[in-house]
C-alpha cells in the first residue's frame, strides 16, 4: 500500500480541525478502507499512553475513530509545555533531553527525517492517512522551521481541506488571506474550503463562496451548522461550563484550572452525565457550592502549586476538606495534596504541599509512562461508592509519592503506590489517569455511563454525511500521488 493523504488545515487554532479530522477517520474507516491518523507536530499537554510511549490525546482518539491501534508514528514530536518559554520534547514516545534543550527553530533539521519516516511507515500499510496540521498553515515567520503543516503537506502531496471558525467572524478574509499567503505549489494542494459553526440560513452566505472561489479557484465544499457539543475533549483549551448537558444539577463539580493544567480531556465524560455541572474553578469564588473539588494533572506541579497559593486557593480547598468536603487529586494534583514535594535531581522544583494528605513526593528523572489497573480500597466517606471497583488507566509522572509514617497516616486506595485517601476518607489522590472514562466508575459513582466513544465517532461521521457530498471526500482520496516533495 501506499497510502493517499487528506490533510485538514485551520485559518487558526481552534478553527475545528481536531474533530473534523477526526471525523474524516471514522467516515473512511465506515467506506472499509484502511485508515491512520497523522500529526507531525503536537504541543499540548493532553497525552495518552501507547505501545512505546506517548503521544497526543488527539491522534490517540482520532487513531479510535479509524479503528486503529494507537502508535507513536502517529504523532511522532510531542511538545508538552512546562513554562511560557520552555516546552518537553517527546519524540518517538519518548523524552528527549537533547532536544529539549535544543532552541525552536534548531529541532526541525533533526526531528524532519523522523517526522517523513513515520509517515511513510504508515502510508506503507494504510489505504488512508488523514493528517491534521497545527495552527495556520500561514504563520510566515514559521516557514522556515515549519515541520507540521505545508512541508507535510507537499512532502505527501495531500489533498487538503482548509477550516475556518465563521462563528468568530471574518470567515472568508481569513480563508482568502491563509490562501494568498501560501506558496503556488502550496495552493494547488487546496481542494476545498470549511466553513465551519455556522448558524442560520445557508443561503444567505451567497454570493461570498462563489466569490471566494473565483478569486482562488478553490471551491467552498461544506459549511457545517453550530450544533450542539461533538463530545470530544478538547485538545489543548478548558472547555466551559456551559456546555454542560442540560440538566437538573444534582452535583457540581469544581476542576481547579491550573496554568500548567494537563490531561483535562479526562474530565470530557463528567458533561455527558446528566445532573452534572463542570466548573472550572480559577478563584475561590469558584469554589462556592462545589460538592466535589477536582485537583487535575499538572506538567508543572511546583509552580501550579505557588499560582494556587497566589490566588488564595489553597485556604479554600483546606477550608473545603475540614468542612468533610470531597477532594481529588490526581497525578500532579495528588502530589500538591501532599506535605512536600522534593526535587533532588532538577526535575520540577521543591514546595510545601497542601497538608491534606501524609504524603511526600520525590521527582525522579526518569519518566514513568505506562498503562495500569488496580481495584479501589477507599473505606467509608463520599468516595466509599468506589470500594471494589476496578480501574483501569494511565501513568504519565516523574514523581514518586510516599505516606509519612503516624497514626493518621495516608491509607492505600489503590495498590502499588497509585492511589491514597485521608483518614476521614474525604480526600482521595490518584497516580492513575481516566478514572471518568472508565464506565464502571461512572456506574458506581452516578448509576448511570456516558455515551460510549463509538457513539460519539459515529455521531460525527454521521455529521460529515450531512454537510459534505459524498463525491467530495471520495475525491480527495482518488487524486494522483505525486512524488514527495520535502
């Protein structure tokens, strides 16, 4: 095989290339082809463990869609932000301390090779690969170091769709400006325009598409109506509270939102089950008639841990956990629930924790990445509904935690060091990532289980059925292959 390319470009982040990618890789796994996600360069903080490390929790559910295994070829770079000016590399699944030490505009000479490699591998055995670019394929001060949109773009000689938000407004200046900005050879690869969240009557769009197109000889090929959530996470932003499903509350849940915050999209099932109300809590104000309190991943717990304490949380959440009040944290939230965090070796910084659970974290160098399951202990308190379930997850840490030795030491929730809760049994912490997209824990905790994600791919392949003809996409995957083009 070899593979042909559809490749789905943004006038700008959040434009809607993550779910429409997505959806193309659930509609051409639906017309029984043989279909791989692709992203050359991810920078987000939303991971997922597969077979040989870690990779973008975009292409890990884009990979589900197409009913694929999930590998690291998929996502071959990874950039998880630490710090305004400072980002870990993982390449290939894997840290790479070189090139985290490497300056932007040095990585792409040596990650390119690597980049082309993967996908090919994956072109060799797949019908279709749909690649998803980052940002703007317009950022002209990135040409040169580009390695994620139009060198992948030419490199497979893919037939690209361009997205744009016309929610935002300015829909077809941003689709003609990302067009005249492209190189000729680039622009030939454009074979349709997205309109995308629109609202109201199509008809009134006229005569703009056929203007747009006669000033760019590329066709407007769909315009997709502002509905309700597609109910995939988000890759990189928090999602707002309301888009909560509609409900009576019966419990709110407030989600400590972090700057460095990591891995929220495992939060993406609580606004499926009805009743529940999603905030995400940035003041103590915010916290005001929480039921639970949600500590999430963090790719910088130190510093999180010093912003939580800028903005007077921290006297929140205790105040919280004394009033008998449910406390999760998880990863990097477990470890500010902690006494100490000790950094030995550089990793992430020193602090003094929260005091809510007897724990102390040590940073270790290495990275731990792997899949886990273990079964909850938790006693009696408002998680005791989890006594006896299983859970089955995901580890991405640095730190080791251990329990201060004392009469009200930490109790074991999970085994093998993935879990603790308090004496009272009101604050529980988690090394283990997806508590909330293990259905047997929403059926403890809720009675009830979120739309299962083959619903949800379906849902949005479904989508793409109703607002593009079906010879459009068909078509993008019929054009001939040229030769790659770096």
């Amino acid at each position: 095989m070899t593979a042909r390319c559809v490749m789905v470009l943004g006038t700008s982040s959040g434009a809607g290339k993550s779910w429409l990618a997505t959806a193309l890789c659930r509609w051409y796994a639906r017309q029984g082809l043989k279909v791989a996600p692709f992203k050359a360069q991810n920078m987000s903080n939303n991971a997922r463990v597969v077979a040989g490390g870690e990779i973008g929790s975009a292409q890990y559910f884009q990979a589900l869609a197409a009913r694929a295994e999930p590998q690291v070829r998929m996502n071959p770079l990874l950039l998880k932000p630490e710090r305004d000016t400072h980002s870990q590399v993982v390449l290939l699944g894997q840290v790479h301390p070189q090139l985290t030490r490497t300056p932007w505009r040095s990585r792409s000479q040596a990650v390119w090779p690597v980049i082309a490699g993967s996908l090919e591998a994956l072109r060799a055995c797949h019908d279709v690969v749909v690649i998803e670019g980052a940002g703007s394929p317009a950022e002209i001060n990135l040409r040169g170091s580009d390695v994620v949109n139009m060198r992948v773009a030419r490199h497979a000689q893919a037939g690209c769709l361009l997205v744009a938000d016309i929610d935002r407004g300015g829909a077809f200046a941003h689709l003609y400006g990302t067009w005249a900005l492209l190189e000729e050879q680039e622009r030939r690869l454009l074979r349709g325009f997205v309109l995308n969240r629109f609202r109201g009557d199509a008809a009134l769009l006229a005569p703009a598409p056929q203007q747009l197109q006669a000033l760019t000889g590329v066709p407007t090929v769909a315009v997709v109506a502002r509905g309700g959530q597609h109910g995939l996470p988000e890759e990189d932003g928090v999602f707002d509270e309301r888009d909560t499903a509609p409900a009576a509350v019966r419990l709110s849940v407030a989600v400590v939102a972090y700057p460095r915050i990591s891995n929220l999209d495992e939060f993406q099932p609580l606004k499926s089950v009805p009743g529940v109300r999603l905030v995400w809590a940035r003041t103590p104000a915010q916290l005001a008639g929480a039921d639970w309190v949600i500590l999430p991943g963090s790719k910088h717990t130190s510093g999180d841990l010093a912003w939580l304490r800028e903005q007077g949380l921290d006297r929140a959440i205790a105040a919280f956990a004394r009033q008998g009040g449910a406390v999760l944290g998880i990863c990097g939230g477990l470890q500010m629930l902690g006494e100490a965090l000790r950094d030995p070796h550089g990793v992430d910084g020193e602090a003094r924790g929260l005091g809510l659970l007897p724990l102390v974290t040590e940073f270790a160098p290495h990275k731990t990445v792997r899949r886990s399951e273990a079964t909850f202990a938790v006693g009696a308190g408002p998680w005791a509904a989890l006594n006896g379930v299983p859970l089955r997850g995901y580890e991405i840490r640095h730190g080791h935690s251990a329990p201060v030795p004392g009469p009200a030491g930490a109790r074991a929730a999970l085994a093998q060091g993935l879990g603790w809760h308090s004496a009272g049994g009101n604050v529980l912490g988690l090394y283990l990532h997806g508590m909330f997209e293990d259905a047997r824990v929403l059926q403890a905790l809720f009675g009830t289980a979120a739309p299962t994600l083959d619903g949800v791919f379906d849902g949005l392949a479904d989508l793409i059925d109703a607002h593009f003809a079906p010879s459009v996409l068909l078509d993008l995957v019929r054009h001939p292959i040229h030769s790659p083009q770096a």
